[in-house]
C-alpha cells in the first residue's frame, strides 16, 4: 500500500518514502486510540489527525497531505478512509448552572464529555491555567470563580462516547444548543494545535492501520 501513495506522489510532490511513512504511522496511531476507545459502527470509524503533527512531525506540506489522503480515499485501498475535512477538535466547556454529571442525567453529550473529557479548572487541577490552551480569555478564566466545572475534551472522541451513529456535528449542535439555554459557554480551540483532519476510516481501513499496512516500522530521516 505505501509503495503506492509513492510511486503516485513521485513526480508531482517530491514526497520522500520516510515522509509517507510518517503520515501512515500518524493515522494508524489515531484509529488505534480510536478503535481502543469504541468499536466502529457501521458507518465507519470517526477520528481526528492533528494537522500541526502532521505538518511538523512528518514534514509534510498541507497540500501533500491531502494528496496523501485522496490516495487513500481511491480504489486502489478501496476506499478506506472518507475525509470528512477540516474541524477544531479542541474543545473547552464551562457549566454555568450544575455540575456536568447532573447535566448528563438530561443530556446525552454532557456524559459523553464525563466520559471521554478531563475536568481542569482550579478546584480540580494543579494547573488551571490549562484553558488558556483553548482561546481561553481573562474574562473566562475569571468566570471559573463561580461556575460549576470546567471541562476539556476531543470533539471526535465526544462524538464516539455519544453513540455509535454519532458525528462532530451532533456534537457541535448539542453543545450550542446547550450555550444558547444558558448551561455551558463553549471555547473550541481556535490555535494551530487545534486543527485536525477528520476521517472516517471504512471497513478494511480499520484493519490496515490497526495491523500497521507495512508500516510498522518507525520512518527514518
């Protein structure tokens, strides 16, 4: 499979076989925390690929990554990932009203993030500061005073804990829903490090990565 994406990015990107490498043990390392996480549904297996390793790690341009992956998406790997583009996976929430478990006894997506988030505001972390991470403002973080919980999470992962049939975007939808009620302000992380590519890996895709696809070996420089 890798010789492939080579031989098809030879003469256009100047991609080197480390480069390639890279990107495939990248994603083979979101479906393996993705899959370890829940099983796909049928509609395939959703994760995140953080662009910025992408682009630093693998030193890759964004637009050979997307040459990368439009490979991938074609017959030739019959069609093991669907790229769904580009999202903000990142994503911080503060409850303004009760605590995210008692808001979880209404509402589906606020035990999702009980599941698969980290609480960081002051009362519970020894480095509150975190949410700055996240487009956090002064104002935000001054609002931690009072509120009733502060919550970092993967929409993508949010997104697998709310239900096999579930996408980023019911996600998104729930959480403004929720903002807009007056529950919770919500704070995608709007930095570099908060972009990712979000895919879906199909059928025989989960295997090829999950088994490494000839990639099990780390790429050299």
């Amino acid at each position: 499979g890798e010789a492939t994406l080579q031989h098809s990015l030879a003469h256009s990107d100047r991609v080197a076989r480390s480069q390639v490498l890279g990107l495939l043990l990248l994603i083979r390392e979101c479906v393996r925390e993705a899959a370890g996480a829940s099983p796909a549904g049928d509609g395939g297996l959703d994760v995140a690929v953080p662009m910025w390793r992408a682009e630093d790690v693998c030193d890759l341009k964004e637009s050979s990554i997307e040459t990368v992956l439009s490979l991938l998406e074609g017959d030739d790997f019959g069609g093991a990932v669907t790229v769904e583009g580009y999202l903000q996976d990142g994503a911080v929430v503060t409850c303004k009203r009760r605590e995210l478990q008692k808001l979880g006894e209404a509402e589906p997506v606020a035990r999702a993030i009980a599941e698969c988030g980290a609480r960081i505001d002051t009362k519970h972390s020894s480095d509150g500061e975190k949410a700055n991470k996240y487009g956090g403002t002064a104002s935000q973080l001054g609002f931690l005073a009072y509120a009733y919980g502060t919550w970092n999470f993967s929409v993508v992962r949010c997104a697998r804990a709310l239900g096999p049939s579930s996408e980023p975007r019911h996600v998104y939808g729930a959480l403004r829903g929720l903002q807009n009620r007056g529950e919770l302000e919500l704070t995608l992380d709007a930095t570099r490090r908060g972009r990712c590519m979000h895919l879906k890996i199909n059928g025989g895709g989960t295997e090829l990565f999950a088994d490494g696809g000839g990639t099990a070996d780390a790429p050299g420089g």
